[in-house]
C-alpha cells in the first residue's frame, strides 16, 4: 500500500511518519516525546517543540541508519531546560546568513538558546594605546542614533527580528545581548561625553545623567513600540568588568536596566559580576538569569540563594577565544564527554547534583583579537564540535554504554544539519575538469564545477598557463565565502580573498605563456602555496608584536592566513583569468 501524501489528515499508511499532541506529562515536560516505530513511525508529544525535537532526532536516525529505522519505542526528554551557544558577533562580524545556518545547526543538536553578542571593542594596546583609534562596533541598525551602527557590518532591524522569528520555529531562542556598561567603547566613540574619564573610555560614566538617557533610549528603540525589534522572551544586558571601585554605582546601574528590561515583558540576562563587585545597594534577583562565567567573579552558591537562577558559562572550561593564546582554541571535548556536567560551576566550585536553580550551559565563542583574520568557518570549525558534546551532556547527560572514542567517531559522520555544510565537506576526491583537457579563458568566462568549495585539510591542483596582457587581480577560482585570485595588482602573485581579509603570497611570480604546476594546501592553521611539487610560501605564523608599557611586557596578535578553497566556479564573468588551465583536483585530506 502506498504511503499517504505529506501533510496529510487521515488515517495512516505503512511507512508514513505520524505527528500529534499528546496528553500534558510532567516526565516528559516541555521538550520530551515519545517516538514508536513500527509498520508506521509515530511521534506524540504534549508541546509542539517536544514534537519538533523529535523530528530532529528522526533524521539524526535515518542518517545513521542509511535510510532503515530499527523497530521500537523511545521516551526521550532534555535533563537541563538550556542549552546555549553565545558567538561574540561585535569584534569579529558574521554575516546574517552564517547567523541563520548556525540557528540550524543549533536546532538540528536540539541545542535551544543562540545568544548574540552585539557590542565589543578590541584591546587598546593594538591601537598605540589610543581609546580613540580602538576597534569597536555596535552590529543593530539604529535609527535614534544615526552613526552609531558599525560601517564594516551590521543587520537591520528587519533582518534581526526575522532571525528571532527563524529561531522560533527552529526551537531556538535568539537572545539578544546588549553589554554596558563596560565593554561600551562603540557607544562613546559615539558620544565620547559618556566615557569614565578615570577608567577607559570602554567604561560608560555611571554618574552623568547623559549615560542614562543614552541607555535608556537605546534600549527603548529595540524593545518600545507596536512592533519591537527584540520579540523574544529574553534581553541580556552585559554588566560584567566593570571597574571594582565603583560597586555601589555599578550595582545601580544593574538593578536599575534588570528592572527596565523587565517593564517591556521580557527576561533580564546578565553576566555575572556581583562577586567582584560587592555592595550595600540591592540588585534585582527574581526573574534574572545570570551567566555564572568565573570563579573570582560570581559565587553560585551565594547567587542562587539570593534568588538567580543560573547557567554555566564557566570560562576555564567553556570559553573558545580564536588565535589569542589564552582560554581554548578548541573546547577539550573529551574531558567534556567523559567528566565535566554543569554542576561544575568553575575550577573550585562544585554544586550537588539537582541543585535547583542551575538552568543548564552555555559555551562561547569569544573574537578577543580584533583584525586577526580569523573566517567565519574557522569559527564554526571550534564550535562545531562543541555543539555536539554540549548538546549530549545537557540533552543526555552521562553516557556509561558509548566511549568518546566511539561517540567522536559518530559525531564526525553527521551532518552539520539539512543543507548545511559551513565546513566544506566533500564526499570524495574529485576531477573538476577532465583530464588532460585544456580550458581557455578569455576573461568573461565563469565555469560551474560540481563543487561549492573544499574543507581542511586539502589539497587543490591545477596547472596554467596565464596570458601575456592577462588583466589585474583576476579571479581564478570563485566560491560562496572566498575568491582566488591570479595577477594580483599586476604583480602576477597569487592571493585571496575572505571575510574583508587579503592574504598575498609574496615569494612568487607566476610566469606568462608558459605552463605551471601548482598546488594549494590549507589546513586550520594556514595555507601552502607550492610550485612544480615544491613549497614555495606558507602563509602562517605572521604576528603583530606590541610592547605594553603599563605592564612592562610585551603583547601579541597572531593572523590567521587560512583559506578554504572556492571551488564554484573557474574565472569569472566580469574578472575573470585569461589565459589557460588544466587538470583541476581536489582531495579532502583525512
């Protein structure tokens, strides 16, 4: 018997998958389902989300299974109601389409919360130690503050509610994160009459009246109104590191904006900071979620009994800061596996298991060095993984019955999600041209090949013989994130082109009207250029060097020259190489 038609109302056939609400069940709660699978597969759920997540946990099956469900009935509900990823989008800007392909990456992990962290500044010490000239961006369209929006990246209003709205259906909270009042330098190079004069100009003044109708406005813009920007449940307001000697105002300052957030219906958020800053003046506790990040900074015993709820973002275990020499280039996901649960708030703390209070976890991913040239997918190459371990731990908990071995084995199998593919998988080495067969290139040409582009570790070849009057910094290879280019500003170097970054391989020249063998290798860590078989640059390793007088030392920033290849299309139409070229092979190194 044929199968019913999708999205059908009836009843079902052999082989059709069957959706409904079940009754209310406090085991099953919010998120949980029951899936059975028989001559059909039937999902019952009390909420549409606990639905949904299991439909999430249907594909995860039929990848693993090629397509042939085993026989059976699962119970299945989340041990922790949070399961977070922050990404720090102000010091290193990611476009709105890799913000939507992590929402559902994120929700194919039945990971629920996307925090988004929307303004930061870099380190002045990059910047000959001038406040003035530092990196800072605030990422949201404004229109109360014409100016204040960063020009090198940013979302409109529209876009960001529409992420919000795409979260929702995707079960994933967009938690938008407005951070003050340090952290705030992209607001006083707005208004400079803001800034602490005594602490830094990345400390707003918590005592001029200026500050809190600033605040106060900003705030309003993105949560006032009929139709406001920030439609989800929570708003977080940052209020971390601010300077020790001001506990009694920074505490004001806190309790006042917990409150303010909580008058337009939302949920207050903040880091946590109360700890570090001891006082007498009160800050609101009911209905805040605090991020529990350190150790010297919040006590999560004393937090929960004032009345917080927490969630762990301990920074010793969960904080990803790319290239910076300190915190983690990569989480370590077999200690995670094997030992860490969120009751581990930080590197002395440990809290009972079933404490209540503790919400669950949140991983961040932390763009300290402003200007390195870290790439959106080397950042989604460390958080990745992290998704899938924190997802285990917070949906799953302890697993006795798979070794990490085993589950990382598993892990590197699965998709990243349905038509996602930020890492560049491909599925075996392939010939993008045929062998031996010479395609020429006037210029205007742009040919499709069968791939989008290749991850790390990879090798691309090809061999080419460029045109005499081949044009300026023409494209030779063009992908959804980067560009390849020849000739580069008529020096006949190679280069390319990702995320607002150019890299030059300077040792070499490609000789015109005659043929080259050529090789591309790229990995995490960089990128090879090599000649007729031999290495002829790598680019890695490059390093500014600062010396900080305040701390007599000296302070470094390691660029990241790494590429994953673009491989859509040779030439381009408007750009494009001239000349010819051959033998084009791509391998994924394992």
């Amino acid at each position: 018997m044929p199968s019913a038609p999708a999205g059908s109302i009836g009843k079902p056939a052999k082989g059709d998958i069957v959706l409904s609400l079940s009754k209310p069940s406090e085991k099953l709660g919010d998120e949980g389902y029951i899936m059975s699978i028989g001559r059909q597969v039937t999902l019952a759920a009390p909420t549409p989300k606990g639905g949904f997540w299991g439909t999430r946990t249907l594909l995860q099956i039929l990848h693993q299974q090629n397509g042939v469900l085993p026989k059976g009935e699962a119970k299945d509900y989340p041990q922790f109601p949070n399961r977070g990823f922050m990404l720090d989008v102000a010091r290193k800007f990611f476009t709105i389409d890799y913000l939507k392909q992590t929402i559902k990456v994120l929700s194919f992990y039945k990971m629920n919360e996307f925090q988004i962290h929307l303004n930061d500044n870099g380190f002045p010490q990059f910047y000959s130690d001038d406040w003035n000239r530092t990196y800072a961006a605030f990422r949201l369209e404004s229109d109360r503050f014409p100016g204040l929006t960063a020009k090198d990246g940013s979302y409109s209003k529209e876009e960001f509610s529409e992420l919000q709205r795409m979260g929702m259906e995707y079960g994933v909270n967009v938690i938008p994160e407005i951070d003050v009042p340090a952290h705030s330098l992209a607001f006083t190079h707005y208004k400079p009459e803001l800034a602490s004069k005594e602490y830094g100009m990345d400390h707003l003044d918590l005592y001029k009246e200026e500050t809190y109708a600033f605040v106060d406005s900003l705030l309003d813009e993105y949560l006032g109104g009929e139709q406001p920007v920030f439609i989800g449940p929570d708003v977080h307001i940052g209020t971390d590191e601010y300077n020790k000697k001001e506990a009694e105002q920074y505490r004001y300052f806190t309790d006042r904006y917990l409150k303010l957030i909580e008058k337009y219906g939302k949920y207050p958020r903040m880091w946590g900071g109360l700890k570090w800053l001891p006082g007498k003046t009160p800050v609101k506790a009911k209905g805040v979620t605090v991020n529990a990040w350190s150790y010297d900074w919040v006590d999560p015993v004393v937090s929960l009994k004032d009345g917080y709820e927490l969630i762990n973002s301990c920074d010793k275990y969960l904080y990803i800061v790319p290239a910076a020499g300190y915190y983690r280039e990569f989480l370590d996901h077999k200690w995670l596996y094997e030992s860490w649960t969120p009751w581990i708030m930080n590197r002395k703390q440990t809290l009972p298991e079933g404490t209540p209070g503790v919400l669950g976890a949140m991983f961040a991913v932390w763009n300290d060095m402003c200007g390195n040239g870290i790439s959106e997918q080397d950042v989604h190459l460390r958080s990745y993984p992290a998704i899938q371990v924190l997802a285990e731990k917070l949906w799953k908990g302890k697993n006795n019955h798979i070794s990490y071995e085993d589950f990382e084995r598993l892990c590197k199998q699965m998709p990243e999600a349905p038509g996602v593919n930020l890492l560049a998988r491909i599925p075996e080495d392939c010939n993008l041209t045929p062998n031996g067969q010479i395609l020429t290139l006037n210029g205007t040409d742009s040919i499709p090949t069968s791939l989008q582009e290749v991850g790390y570790p990879y090798t691309v070849s090809f061999k080419i013989c460029p045109d005499t009057d081949s044009p300026m910094s023409t494209v030779l290879f063009k992908g959804p994130h980067s560009v390849f280019y020849a000739n580069w500003e008529n020096t006949r170097r190679f280069a390319f082109s990702r995320d607002g970054y150019t890299f030059v391989f300077q040792s070499y020249r490609l000789p015109e009207n005659e043929w080259t063998d050529i090789r591309i290798e790229g990995d995490y860590k960089g990128t090879s250029l090599y000649v007729n078989g031999k290495l002829e640059e790598r680019l890695e390793g490059r390093i500014m060097k600062v010396y900080r007088k305040q701390y007599n030392r000296m302070e470094y920033m390691k660029y990241q020259e790494t590429l994953i290849f673009p491989l859509k299309y040779i030439g381009d139409k408007l750009n494009g190489f001239k000349g010819k070229i051959k033998d084009v092979k791509c391998t994924q190194l394992k």
